[in-house]
C-alpha cells in the first residue's frame, strides 16, 4: 500500500473513532483526564469572567450617563434657586425702600401702537 493509502486509511479510523466517541480512547488521553478537566475548568472560568467583566464595564457606563445627568439637573435646579434667592432679595430691598414694586403675578401686558 502506498503512503498516500496509508495516510487516507489513518484518516479514515480517525473519524470513525470521533464519531463512535473512541477516540479520546485511541489516544489513551484516559491518563490525562484530570488534567483535561483542569483545562476545560479554567477555559470556563476565563469564559465567565470575562462576561462579568463585560457586564460591569457596561453598568459603570450607564451610571456614568447617569451621573452626568444628575449633574445637569443639579445645575439648573442651582441656578434657578439662585435666581429666586436674587429675586425675592430685590424684592425685600424694594419694600423696605417704601417702594409699591413687586414680582408680576400675571403675563406681560402687550401695548399696541394706533
């Protein structure tokens, strides 16, 4: 038989022991089981790790969308207390002035031109 024969035949028992699940067998890899277990152990663990790593890195994200947000809000909510706080000391320096000025409770009246 020639190599090329040979190596067809090799190949051939090669599958036909994957598919009938004796290959692991052929290879006596039964001395190492053990240490295929250890490695399928450590390639999951990796595995999940990873996602969880993934998974935190997405979270911290959105809470930093979050926080920005926040931020913003916390902003306008400042200058708008600001503002008030100016107001209403304008308001309180007016009235102890004796002056009849106040914060308008209703809209702006339109003048129009004849």
């Amino acid at each position: 038989m020639s190599v090329a024969g040979n190596i067809w035949t090799a190949v051939r028992n090669t599958f036909k022991a994957l598919r009938n699940g004796e290959f692991l067998l052929r290879i006596r890899a039964d001395k190492y089981y053990m240490h295929i277990m250890y490695l399928f152990l450590l390639m999951w663990l990796t595995i999940m790790l990873s996602l969880r790593v993934d998974k935190t890195l997405a979270q911290v994200g959105e809470n930093k969308a979050a926080i920005e947000e926040l931020r913003i809000r916390h902003s306008e909510k400042e200058a708008e207390l600001v503002k008030l706080e100016s107001a209403s000391a304008t308001e309180t320096r007016l009235k102890k002035m004796g002056s009849k000025l106040a914060m308008p409770t209703g809209p702006a009246t339109i003048m129009k031109k004849k």
